[in-house]
C-alpha cells in the first residue's frame, strides 16, 4: 500500500456537486492499493498513520498525534499513486490493484483506523471526486507499507 498524508486544517471530497466527506484539523490520506497488498499492508499504515507524531504540541513541535489532538481523517482511494511515467507520457497503471481487492483493502484501512478511536471520512470508492484541502505547514508525507516489512 502506498499513501500520501498530509497534515490539513480542513478538507472535503465532493462528488456530483455533494460533499461525501469533510474534516477539520487532522490528516488527509490518499490511499493507492497494488495487487500483492494484503490486510497486514492495511494494518501496518492505519497503526503507522494514526500515530505519526506531525501534529505541535503544546512547546511548539512536532510530537503530538491525531490521538493526541482529537484530530480526524479523511481517506481517498487513489489507485494513481500506482501510476507508472516511467514510458512514454501516459502513465501506465498495471501496478495497481484491481477495483475489487483494492475496494476491500480501502475500507479495511478505514476499519483499523476507526477502531483506534479516529473519527474518519471518506470520499466515493471508484467515483470522479474533487478534492479540497489547506495543506497544514505545510506537512506531507509519503508512506509505504512495503518499505517496512
């Protein structure tokens, strides 16, 4: 699993001109999902996210949490971040996930991430979304589930 988490003082996902999910201050996470992943790729990033430390504490520095600040989530699926450049000029998106394994892996990251007690939105598995955000910092991170194990 691969994810872009950026730290944000609110964000939303509209789709067909409705917002589906919005946050105040906490972590936006764009969620791409390839065709090894399992639930233990879900379950490493979800732990790994939630308690990344990107948040002031009250001394001014990096070391708080979304546990520790009450912060929330909103997750996007984004099979993208699979995208290949490396040829040509259109990306090539064969190290992605089929829809079907990667819808089941999305909403099992946003179960572990809800079962640690954050409040999370979503954006629409497979739908056309706009997504708006302010960028806190700004602070984004890349995180992959693979460089771990």
């Amino acid at each position: 699993m691969r994810s872009v988490v950026q730290r944000v003082t609110r964000a939303s996902v509209t789709v067909d001109g409705a917002i589906v999910g919005q946050i105040g201050p906490g972590l936006l996470v764009l969620l791409g999902v390839a065709p090894d992943d399992a639930e233990a790729d879900a379950e490493y990033l979800a732990e790994k996210i939630v308690g990344l430390r990107v948040f002031e504490d009250a001394d001014g520095k990096m070391n708080a949490s979304l546990v520790d600040t009450g912060g929330a989530m909103l997750v996007v699926s984004q099979f993208t971040l699979y995208g290949d450049c490396r040829k040509g000029r259109r990306p090539s998106f064969t190290d992605a996930a089929p829809p079907e394994l990667a819808e089941r892996l999305y909403e099992y990251f946003v179960q572990q991430v809800r079962a640690q007690g954050i409040p999370v939105e979503i954006g629409r598995f497979r739908a056309m979304m706009q997504v708006e955000l302010v960028n806190d910092g700004p602070v984004t991170l890349l995180l992959e589930s693979r460089k771990a194990f």
